[in-house]
C-alpha cells in the first residue's frame, strides 16, 4: 500500500471511530407530555392511543382545525403510515379517522 493509501485509510478509520464514540454519549431528554388523547367509548381512540401518541403529542390533533372534516383526517392518518411510516394496520384507519373526525374535527 502506498503512503497516500495508508493516510486515507487511516484517517477513515479515525472518522469511523470518532463517529462511533460520540454517537454513544449523547442523549435526548423529551418534556412530559402535558396533553392527552381525549378519552372516548369509541373503537379508534385505544387504537390511536396505540398507533398515534406512540411517535407524536396529543397535542398534534388539538392544534388541527376543529373544522376539519373527516377527509381531512384520513389524509392525515394515511401520510402519518405513508411518509412517516406509522405501523398503522389499513384495518384499523377507518377507526382511528372515526375517533379523529368525531372528538377533534367538525363531526363532534
């Protein structure tokens, strides 16, 4: 190996190994959660106290429009699983909209 090789290689392996230690000494501390799903008898708030509050605030569906109408919040609860890759199952969304729509949007 030549010495430009060896310099880049090494140098690579002092990238890697830097990379490595401080990726292990840092952490996030995240406030508590002061807002909560508003509670309901229907099927979808246990699946979106489940699915949704798992990634994200309660307080993400208090700050929608409350005149949002329920194709608003199939929208919503398709990009979270298509952009954000919630691990949403397609036969429980049409009851987490239900429960969005109803509790937070203008069917309440």
């Amino acid at each position: 190996m030549n010495e430009k090789a060896t310099t880049l290689s090494a140098l690579a392996l002092l990238i890697v190994m830097g990379g490595a230690a401080s990726a292990a000494t840092k952490s996030i501390t995240l406030p508590p959660d002061g807002v909560q799903l508003t509670p309901s008898t229907l099927p979808g708030y246990a699946k979106a106290q489940t699915n949704c509050v798992v990634c994200h605030s309660a307080e993400y569906m208090v700050y929608q429009p409350p005149n949002a109408a329920r194709p608003y919040w199939d929208a919503m609860v398709k990009r979270m699983k298509a952009v954000f890759k919630a691990p949403i199952e397609d036969a429980d969304m049409p009851e987490i909209v239900d429960y969005l729509a109803k509790t937070y949007g203008n069917e309440k």
